[in-house]
C-alpha cells in the first residue's frame, strides 16, 4: 500500500473512531439524564443537544418509555385511590345491614314479645342478612369477572316471569321508597340463556333503579322477532343530572344521584359483564330527570366451557 493510501486509511479509522467517541458520550449523556429524572421522579423529558439521528431516536424512544411509565403511576394512583373509595364504600355497604340485624336480634333476645310482633322482628332480621347476602354475592360475582371464571350454562325459560318475579320481590322496598312503577312486560318470552346470570342482571338493573333513582319506575320487556333478541328496559327518575354517565359501568364508580352514599358501584359493572358473556350488550341514557338502562340480548345463546 502506498504512503497515500496509509494516509487515507488512517483518516478514516481516526473518523470513525472520532465517530464512535461522540456516539458514547451522547449514549453516555442520556444515560446520566434519565438516571436524573428517575431518582428525583420529575415529569422532565430527555433532552440531548446531539443533531445525530440516531441519538435524537434513542432520546425521542426514551421519551415514549418515561411518558408511558407516567402514565402507568398515574392509572395506579387513580385506581389506587378508586379502590381505597370502594373499601369504604363495602365496608358501609355491609355494616349498614348488618348493624341493622344486630339490632334486631338484640331487641328480640331483651324483650317479651308476642309471637306476632317477634315473628316481625325476626323478620326485618333477615331481610337485613339477605341484602348482606346479596352484596356478598356481588363482590364474589365481581370476583368471578376479574379472575375469567364465568362461563355460560344455557337452558330454556320464561324470561317474563324471570322478571316479573325480580319486580315483585321488591314490590315492598319500591312502595316503601315511594316509587310509582309500570311494568310493561310482554307475555311468554321464551329464552334459551343463562338463568342464573339473566337473573343477576334483572336484578342488578331493577337494584340500581331502587338505590339510585326516585318517584317512578318503568320496567319494560320486548321481543324483536326479527332481530331474534330481546330487550329490558329499565327506567328511573333521578333527583340529580349523571355527570359522567360514561363511567357508570366502571368498576366501584358510583353517583350519588337520591341522597345515597356507601353503595359500591358494582351492580352496572357487573350487568354489563354478564350481558356481554351472554353475546348482549348494556346501554346507558340519560336527561336531567330520568335514567334508562336498556339491556338487549340474544333470544338464545350456546353454552361454553371456554371462561370469560
């Protein structure tokens, strides 16, 4: 090789180990930034003062990284917080009752009372325990949901006895809390579906109505022959407009729209989940005054091993 050639190649391999010294000390230099930013936890991005495209893409994809991870806290804050708000809310949700039957219980135990006004008591004992019951049941449901263990075991029946039955169960509690209800059931829907997880449904939408909701109540039932679905419609008034009606099927979200606290804002999570595994889907509407819950689901549906 000639003087000349040595020369060239020499320049080259000084070049380019120039080249790869101002690569390392770029590297190097966000290196030195992002442990920065991550000890003291700040919302700063990388910023390097290197021109070189490659740098600029290490630093833009740090910068994706350190905004996701952001992110990430923030959404573990948030549900952080949503979580500690539904532990107290539960917590209410079944001391209430449980206080209640306590009470009852104790007064029985202390007292001489009739037979009949003892059955009574008795009486308001229990129901207390079943709203427990009840509640527990929603949390297990819930359960069910996040851990992908709810599967379908379809059968035939009548789902406008199915509801009429759910509405009667709560004929006295809907009196008691003053509602004025119309039932506008069509006769002899017959389903292939899940019972229990229509009826969980049923309940959860005609619970909410009596938690949430004032003076009236429209419960509706409708078979689209056509579309070979059916459709529940439950409607409320409100004392109060929804601010985000869109959060209402959030798990442990809740309003307080009838001068209710403590409730854990399960009971719209759940229905929508259900509907959902039965190949269904929940619809929210609102105006200022009135609220409809609109369920629709397949007149029949197969059965699955397969969990949701």
């Amino acid at each position: 090789m000639t003087t000349i050639g040595w020369i060239v190649l020499i320049a080259i391999a000084g070049a380019c180990l120039a080249y790869l010294v101002y690569i390392l000390l770029a590297i190097h230099d966000l290196q030195r930034r992002v442990k920065t930013i991550a000890a003291s936890r700040t919302n700063n991005d990388v910023r390097t003062t290197s021109r070189n495209p490659l740098i600029i893409k290490l630093a833009n994809a740090i910068n994706t990284l350190l905004a996701d991870q952001r992110q990430e806290r923030a959404d573990n804050a948030a549900v952080a917080k949503q979580i500690d708000q539904a532990i107290n809310n539960i917590s209410h949700d079944l001391r209430t009752p449980l206080t209640v039957a306590s009470g009852y219980v104790q007064y029985l135990s202390e007292e001489q009372l009739p037979p009949a006004k003892a059955q009574q008591v008795l009486t308001q004992a229990e129901e207390n325990l079943e709203i427990v019951n009840t509640r527990l049941e929603s949390l297990l449901e819930y359960n069910r949901i996040t851990e992908h263990r709810l599967t379908v075991q379809a059968e035939d029946f009548d789902l406008s006895a199915l509801v009429q039955n759910a509405l009667l169960a709560l004929y006295d509690a809907l009196q008691t809390a003053g509602f004025t209800v119309t039932p506008q059931i069509a006769s002899s829907v017959l389903v292939h579906l899940d019972q229990e997880k229509t009826e969980r449904i049923i309940q959860n939408l005609l619970g909410n109505a009596l938690t949430h909701g004032i003076k009236t109540l429209t419960v509706s039932l409708a078979q689209q022959s056509t579309a070979h679905t059916v459709t529940l419609t439950v409607t409320n008034g409100i004392a109060h407009p929804i601010s985000h009606l869109e959060r209402l099927t959030d798990r442990f979200y809740t309003e307080d729209l009838a001068g209710q606290t403590g409730n854990s804002g399960l009971g719209l999570y759940i229905a929508q989940h259900l509907a959902e595994l039965m190949q269904g889907k929940l619809t929210l509407t609102t105006t200022a005054a009135i609220f409809t819950a609109t369920v629709t689901l397949p007149q029949q549906v197969a059965s699955t091993t397969k969990t949701f």
